[in-house]
C-alpha cells in the first residue's frame, strides 16, 4: 500500500501548478499583466523590431546565406521564449558570433545551416534536462575575449569587401586579407562613397546616444522632448541608415545608373513550415547522408551548441543583475533549445540572445518577455510584404551595420588589464585569439585546452607553505586530490626526510634565496667538493586548513608516509582538518594518525612527546 501512495504522491507534485510555472515562467506574470506593461512592451517590441530586421539581413550576409535566411531566423525567438524566457530583457535572433561559426561549419549552405539547427536546439535541450549547464564554467573568461575579439576582426574584415565594392574575395581570412588589398584598384566608387558615408553616419549617431548621460528633473519640457527624439533616431539608426541607403540606390537605378552593388531579388514570403532536411544533394547530383552531414560538422557540433548558451546566458545574467531580478539557467538553456529547434522547422540557422538588441530592449524600458511578440510579428510582416523592397539595399549599408556592430567587441582595456592583474591569463587569451583565424572552432578548442592545462598544473602543484618552528609546518594552499599526491610526497621526503631540510626550506618559494645560499655553499666549500651537510629527518605538522576534499589516491599515499617517518622514528601530525576531511582518513584507519585543532596544539603535542623520550 505504501508504494502506490509514494507513486500518487510524486505524480501529484511533478503535475503541480507551481511544477507547471517553473516550466512555463508565463505563468508567473501573465496573471499579473497591467495595461501600462503592454504599452511599454508595444513600444520596446516596435523598437526592437526596426532593429532586427536589418541586423537579421547583414548577419545572413556573415553566415554566407540568402538574405532572407536572417529574418526567417529572427522571429521564432520571441514567440518561444515569451513563453519560456526567464529574463524580460533577452532577445534571441541571429547574431555576428552564430552567424560566423555557422559559415564556418557549413560554408554557406541553407540546408545544412537548418539541420545543423535541429541539432544545436536538440543538443542545448537535453543539456537543459540533465541540467549541465555548468559545463559553460569550464570556458574561461580569457577564452571567451579571446574568441570575440578575433570573431570581431574576422567580422569586420570580412566586410570591407563589401563597402569596396569587390568581388570573387575567398572566405579563408588570410587570403581575405591578401585578396582586399590585391583588388583595390578594382573597388567601385559609388560603394566606397555610400559606405564610407553610412559608416560615418552610424559612429555619429552612436556617439550622440552615448553623449545624452543620465535622465534629469531639472530640465524643460522642450529639452526632453528633443532628448527623446534624439535617443529614437539614434537607437533606430541602423534601420533608418538602411532605408536612407535603399531609397538612394533605388533612385539611382531609376534613372539608369546602377552604381551600387544591391542585394538582389529575394524569395518573398513566409517559409514554409517543413521539417529540416536530413540529406543534401551536392551539384554534380551525388546523395549526401545524414551521417556523412553530421561527420563533416566536426567539432562544429559541440562548439555551436556550447556558445550559444555561454552568449545568451551571459547576456540574461548581466541584465537581470542590472535590474535586480534573477533568472533560471538551466531554464535559459530550455528556452534557446527549443527556440532552434522550433526555427529549424521555418529554415532558421542557429541563435541565440543578442547584446545589442537586448540593451536596446531594456534601455526601452520593456516590462515582459511579451515585448518579444511584437518584435517576432514586424519579422513576418517584413517577409510578407517588404522582400521587394530589400532588392535595393546595398551591400555597402548592410556591411557598415555591421562593422559598427562588430566593433565594440574588440576590448583592449581586457588586454591590459590581465597583464596587470595575472599575465599567465593572457596564454589561453593568445592562443584562442590567434587560432581563432585559422578556424573558429579550433580557436575555442585551443583556448579551453589551454586553459584546462593550467587548471590542471595549478591542481597537480598546489602552493604548499614550509616554516621552521623547531618542527616543520607545512600549510597546504589548496586541495588535495590524485594529481597532487607525488608532489606532495616528494615536497615531504625533501624537506623532512632526506635531510637538508633548513637549506629547502628556507628557499622553497624563493628562487633567489636557492641561488645565494647554493653560491654561498659553493664559494665555501669548493675546495673539499662536499655538499652542505645533511640535516637528521625532521617531524612535520601538516596544516590542512585550506584542503577540503581528499581522495583514496591521497589517502594511500598518506598511509605509506606515516609508515617512513615511523621508521625514521619522526612525527607526522595533522592540524585543522575539516569535518568532512577528517571523516575520511578516520574511516582509512591509517596506523599512527595523529592529529589537532590547531598548529600550536600539534607543535605542544609534539614537544611532549620530545620530553617524555
């Protein structure tokens, strides 16, 4: 009988209303929605939405995609995550990141990009469901501006093609830069002078943004209104830039002077809702399976996945911290999976959440994730009636959105201060960034691997502190687990056991003092060609303050230690243990453990038991 009521029991709190709300967050603020909410979520989704629409077609451009591959993967985000979004503030769509690791696993190719959203969603959603998020923290903060700011001078470059005018460029970034600088003379004026032009107009209107500074009481009605008017026309900038660039290079053409490279005929309309394809077939005809897909994604196929939830999540946590609320990582990882999953079924290529369109939702004042709706349906009435009209932007507009997009990325502050700070951070830093040219994904690979190493080097050789108070005391900087126990061991036997312990000691964190003493030695006892002479073994306190996790590998290690100083007839004492490391080595039953509550207890213990010998 009581198995069943177990049975009810579980069932009822796995179908509970607040189970419910944890999964749909909706939930917890639908009830709750006023009337001034939606009128901040009309006019944040609005401005959002101008925002988006050119961003959606320019980062097409990054990924290698038809233009209209960018809107069909900017509005499945805002249905979804309105309904799963944890952060009031994120957006999901494409991003310069996404759209350049996209390019560089499936170089340009629409049905692979589609698949190969299926499975990052599939991929993000299960890692939601076994709550591995935390796998994110193995990805260091080196790393990550390592990658953005060559993703940033890879983006960028790749541009520049672009406001020139120039074509036949190749992708690979080196010879990208060769072949810019090659065919320059081949650059049209007309794209120099519009995107030049766009470029200056863009920086302009960001610098009058960022020149407002905060909201003050004490001024007049005239100079909020045109404060107003100036912070719209510079948050809209990149849509009215575009238009601005479309309307000249449409009345151009109407009068028989094709000066500009324009994007061309797009397919209009909304994407069929279809199931993304699990074969490709090449241009001479040959059947590509899904396995033979799926190999040549590579490493792509863990990369992709794991970056998009480290932006995302980064960018929900730094916005929810900005204004004070907090979100459900694990729920974030959901939300993307399933929004990449959903895209791939209306020929999307992967997203995820996007800094600029976020801050500009939160500088809106957006209340909800509904904001998000409004955005999503400017996307589709764009697909349904404006892909005419995108013929006539030029490429040069949509390469300088971008350009100014790309650029804050480049942090040099971050540089300098991780040599101030910690100069060996800037290794994976280097090694991420310079990679990174090569190809993305072995860049974020490079760099984890580096990082990695130094974690692990750092576990394998942690700080171990030796003073001489009549018995050695040997303070533990860190843990102790399987990769530090031979040095350990060999720190041990050198200082206490082998002799010469005062002459280590002394110089075990100072190199300088190793150098000056061996000289000294040297200088004074050259003549008989002898080393210093070696000093009995020594009883040692192990002060373990700062270890709080120990295993078998330690343990066993411990137990023949304890043997060689009892054959040594010295002492090996143990001082402020954690309870739970104490636990441990209680329950190994090590012969001859001896420990204390505090350094000078051991020093006492250890004196007594020198008296009573």
């Amino acid at each position: 009988m009581e198995r069943p009521l177990l049975g009810r029991v579980l069932a009822r709190g796995c179908c509970s209303y607040s189970t419910l709300k944890a999964w749909l967050p909706i939930l917890s603020w639908l009830p709750r929605y006023k009337l001034k909410w939606l009128q901040m979520d009309l006019l944040a989704g609005l401005t959002v939405g101008l925002t988006t629409v050119p961003q959606a077609l320019a980062y097409a451009e990054v990924a290698g995609l038809p233009v209209q591959y960018g809107l069909y993967s900017a509005f499945m985000g805002g249905f979804v995550y309105t309904l799963l979004g944890t952060s009031k503030d994120v957006t999901l769509g494409p991003t310069a990141i996404m759209s350049l690791l996209c390019f560089s696993v499936v170089g340009g190719q629409p049905h692979r990009a589609v698949l190969l959203t299926l499975l990052c969603g599939l991929i993000q959603a299960v890692m939601a469901l076994l709550s591995l998020g935390f796998l994110l923290d193995f990805i260091s903060f080196p790393v990550i501006k390592g990658f953005t700011c060559a993703a940033a001078v890879t983006i960028g470059f790749g541009q520049v093609k672009n406001i020139l005018g120039l074509q036949g460029i190749p992708h690979e970034f080196f010879l990208e830069v060769y072949y810019t600088f090659y065919k320059i003379p081949e650059a049209r004026i007309g794209d120099v002078v519009l995107g030049l032009l766009c470029l200056a107009l863009l920086v302009m209107l960001t610098f009058m943004k960022t020149s407002l500074g905060p909201d003050s009481d004490d001024v007049s009605a005239c100079s909020k209104v045109a404060r107003k008017l100036v912070w719209t026309v510079a948050t809209m900038r990149n849509a009215l830039v575009v238009v601005a660039a479309s309307f000249v290079a449409f009345s151009w053409n109407a009068y028989g002077h094709p000066v500009f490279t324009v994007t061309g005929k797009t397919t209009q309309g909304l994407p069929p809702f279809t199931p993304p394809p699990t074969s490709d077939t090449t241009a001479n005809g040959t059947v590509v399976s899904f396995g033979e897909i799926v190999e040549d994604f590579g490493g792509g196929l863990a990369v992709i996945p794991l970056m998009g939830l480290l932006e995302s999540i980064a960018i929900a946590k730094a916005f929810a911290s900005q204004n004070d609320y907090r979100i459900d990582a694990n729920q974030e990882l959901l939300a993307i999976g399933l929004t990449n999953i959903m895209g791939s079924f209306v020929s999307a290529y992967p997203v995820t959440g996007s800094f600029g369109r976020t801050a500009v939702n939160s500088q809106t004042g957006v209340c909800t994730p509904a904001g998000g709706i409004i955005t999503s349906v400017i996307v589709l009435l764009s697909l349904a009636f404006l892909m005419p009209a995108f013929y006539y932007i030029p490429k040069a507009s949509l390469a300088a959105v971008i350009i100014c997009a790309v650029a804050p990325m480049v942090d040099y502050g971050v540089v300098a201060n991780m040599w101030r700070i910690r100069k060996l951070d800037l290794l994976p830093f280097v090694v991420t960034f310079l990679m990174s040219f090569w190809q993305v994904q072995y860049g974020i690979i490079g760099g984890v691997a580096v990082s990695g190493a130094i974690l692990l080097y750092n576990t394998a050789r942690p700080q171990i502190k030796v003073s001489d108070r009549g018995v050695l005391v040997m303070e533990l900087g860190s843990g102790l687990s399987f990769p530090a126990t031979e040095y350990l061991s060999h720190i041990i036997h050198t200082q206490a056991l082998q002799g010469n312990s005062l002459f280590q000691s002394l110089c075990l964190e100072d190199p300088c003092t190793l150098l000056t003493l061996s000289l000294s030695f040297s200088s004074c006892l050259s003549p008989l060609n002898v080393c210093p002479p070696a000093s009995p073994p020594r009883s040692v306190v192990l002060d373990c303050h700062h270890v709080s996790i120990i295993d078998y590998t330690v343990i066993s290690e411990l137990r023949d230690l304890l043997r060689q100083f009892k054959l040594r007839e010295v002492k090996l004492v143990f001082s402020r243990l954690q309870p739970s490391v104490l636990e441990l080595l209680l329950a190994a039953d090590l012969q001859g453990f001896r420990y204390s509550d505090s350094v000078e207890a051991a020093l006492q213990m250890e004196s007594e038991s020198l008296l009573s010998e």
